[in-house]
C-alpha cells in the first residue's frame, strides 16, 4: 500500500492576505485583491490597467537582508510562503531526515523581473553592467533550490514549469514521491511574480486580459456570461507535505490527506483547450480513481475558473463529462474572482483555499457572478455559504493544454479510514 499523504503547513503569499490567518479572513469575508495598478507598473500604450499585487511585502520580514537582494521577487514569495508554511506545521527541522525531505517548486514564468531589468540595463549600459546574479535570479530551478539552501533540504529538489498548472504539478508530484516511499516530507507549490510592462503587453496582445479597469473589483468574473479575460496576480502558496506516519509520530495537526492526483493533455492548441472538456475530465477523473473514490463522494471544486470566455466553459463542460449526473448537485467556486490569476502560483495558494475551507466548513462565494451564462450553468456559489466538506477537488489548467486536479479528504475521512 502506499503511504497516505497528509498537508501539515500552509503558507499563502496572496494580494487578499499573507499568512493562513490574514489570508482566510479576507477571503471568507468576499474581499477583493484587485486594483489599478499603475503605480507600480508602467502600462503606457497597454489598454489594461489593473492587477492583484501583494501589497506591502516587505521580504525583509522573511530573508536575510544580504540574500534577499540576490533573489527575483518569485523567488522571495517563495522563500516567504515556505517560511509561514514551516511555522504553521510547527515542524522541527533538527528532528528530520533531511535527506529524507524534498522540494517540488512550481513557476510559470521564473525571474520575469530580473530578465526584464537586466535586459534593459543592456540596452542603456552595456554587457558589464548586467547582473552577475543574472542567471540564477531568472532559472526557474532557483526557486527550488533557494528553499532547500535555506532550510538544508537534501531531498530531491526539482521546479516545475507547466504554466497555470505548475504548483498543481508540483504539489502532486511530491504526493507521489512520498507514496511511494521516497520521501518523509515535503514542500510543495509555486510562486510567481509577473506584474510587468512586459508581461502585461504579452497578454494584453493576445487578448488574454480583462480590460474591465473602470471596476477592478468586477473584472474577474469566472462563468459570468459578460466575463472579457483573466486578471493577472502575483504571489506564492507553499505547503508542508508528510507521509501520514510522519505526521502522526511527532503530533502534528493534520488538515487533510491528499488521495488523488490526476494530470493529463488536452493535445489540441497550445493556448484554447479543447472544447468538449475532455482534457479536463481525463485529469479530474485520473484524481477521483487514484484515490478510490467516485463521483457522488465529491462535495466541492475549487475551479480553475479564471474569467476567460473559453476557460470557464471548457472547465463547465469538463466536470459535467467527469461527474455526470452529480456535476449540477456540487457546490464550485472560483477564488481568482477575488485574487486575480496567479498564474504559475494559482495552484498552490487554491489548494490551500480549498484546504481551509475544508477545515472551517465554508465555500467562498465567486464574486461577480451577475449575468448568468447558458453555457456555465452549474452550481457556482454565488454567496459564501456553509458547507460541509468532506472531499473536494482543485483543478489547474495551463497553457500547453496542460491539466492537473488535486483530490483532498477531510481529517474526519482519514480517521475513518486509518
């Protein structure tokens, strides 16, 4: 049998709230952490103007000085989220295997800043004046292997890159590897930091963003018939993975078991996924049969929902073709109507969403959902509203047409079972 997976630590970095506690409050109470964001980005000649930054991070609070201004702004998150991570799982590090604990980072894009501002100093200076950190600011390997330098993880250590599901990819991939006997621990998620001339000119080009900057509050709004693109966010979510034995021999507090973990390819486009859903509901049905459960067992989807016209009903009809006739009777909801779409770190910080809301019994509401479209008619939560959770699935859909789901069992489901 392989060892049961269970999350210990929570480390969310998001524009609603850093740290678990911040994070849920705001994220119970329907808060928005999108704005305008010219402030901070220069987006003259871009026709988007909002975005979901974390406002007042300071990584000062978490780094070193001296290391911190080695670091890209991804990676900072990271090093971030990992640190409250540690902490919330009150693990003691002196008392592991570290050989034994292991790093799967997942990132979209990597040092996006640190290219941006080298490429420009360039430009205006001259090959002598680029960073000599360059290179290990931009690899997106560096966000694992500074985690692992800073805490002395001696574990297998690797980044995932898979576009908006990378930290899916990464959290379940660490799933496996403790299965299988691997690993004892790990820590798993992603981060990202994108909210750039650059990068918004990329979207913004393909169409890909919400131009909604009238009312940034309202631009995201997954499955809403008016919805017009993504909001692009920033930041990091980081969990503390442990075999269920692990856990359990140093008295940890236990917030749910990961059992499943479906990934699949939609092999169709590399941006629109396939219309039928069916990449979709290859990778939510691969995570409901590796956990030996079916669908009546699911009470709640934490989608991927990201507020693209194509997005929302691809997603619709892939959890009807998963579900069947269960689909309508689930509640669903999309947590980037109120943090934007952290790209290669949405993953991450929805598993701990979907997580907490688990653990306090209620499903935050999707906001902005005014227009209902006939293409999208599930249940998708249109208040916040108590809920037992007993199972629930996080799905990650990345360009490429590369999709993940996560399945997690409530504590009360892995006493039942042990």
């Amino acid at each position: 049998m392989p060892n049961r997976v269970v999350v210990t630590g929570l480390g969310p970095v998001t524009p609603i709230g850093v740290g678990k506690d911040a994070f849920w409050k705001a994220l119970a109470a329907g808060k928005s952490g999108v704005r305008n964001v010219e402030d901070l980005v220069d987006l003259t000649g871009i026709n988007v103007k909002i975005g979901g930054p974390v406002d007042g991070f300071d990584p000062l609070d978490y780094i070193e000085a001296k290391k911190s201004r080695r670091l890209d702004r991804s990676a900072q998150f990271a090093l971030a989220a990992t640190k409250l991570a540690l902490q919330d799982a009150s693990i003691d590090l002196a008392s592991c295997d570290l050989e034994r604990f292991g790093v799967v980072a997942g990132t979209g894009i990597g040092g996006m800043e640190t290219f941006a501002d080298n490429f420009r100093i360039l430009m205006e200076k001259g090959p002598r004046r680029v960073s000599p950190f360059f290179v290990t600011r931009l690899m997106p390997n560096a966000i694992g292997g500074e985690i692992s330098i800073e805490h002395g993880l001696k574990g297998p250590n690797f980044g995932v890159v898979s576009a908006c599901a990378s930290s899916t990819h990464a959290i379940g991939l660490a799933t496996k590897l403790i299965q299988s006997g691997d690993l004892d621990c790990a820590i798993a998620g992603g981060s990202e930091a994108v909210l750039l001339t650059i990068t918004y000119a990329g979207f913004a080009r393909m169409g890909a963003l919400s131009a909604r900057n009238d009312n940034p509050q309202g631009a995201s709004r997954p499955f809403d018939k008016n919805r017009d693109g993504f909001v692009m966010g920033e930041g990091g979510g980081m969990l503390v993975l442990e075999s269920y034995e692990h856990a359990m021999a140093r008295g940890a507090k236990i917030y749910a078991a990961i059992d499943g973990f479906g990934m699949s390819a939609d092999a169709c486009h590399i941006t629109s996924p396939i219309e039928t859903g069916a990449g979709a509901a290859q990778s939510m049905g691969m995570a409901l049969r590796s956990a030996g459960l079916a669908p009546q067992d699911i009470d709640y989807i934490n989608a991927h929902g990201t507020s693209t016209p194509p997005n929302d009903k691809v997603e619709t009809n892939g959890i009807k073709l998963a579900l069947g006739e269960r689909a309508s009777q689930i509640k669903i909801s999309s947590t980037k109507s109120q943090l934007g779409h952290l790209l290669g770190a949405a993953g991450g910080v929805e598993a701990i969403a979907t997580i907490l809301s688990m653990e306090h019994g209620i499903i935050p509401a999707t906001l902005n959902l005014e227009t209902p479209d006939p293409d999208c008619d599930l249940d998708y939560t249109l208040t916040r509203v108590e809920h037992p959770i007993h199972v629930a699935l996080s799905n990650s859909f990345g360009f490429g047409g590369q999709n993940a789901s996560l399945l997690f069992q409530a504590v009360d489901k892995i006493q039942a079972s042990s």
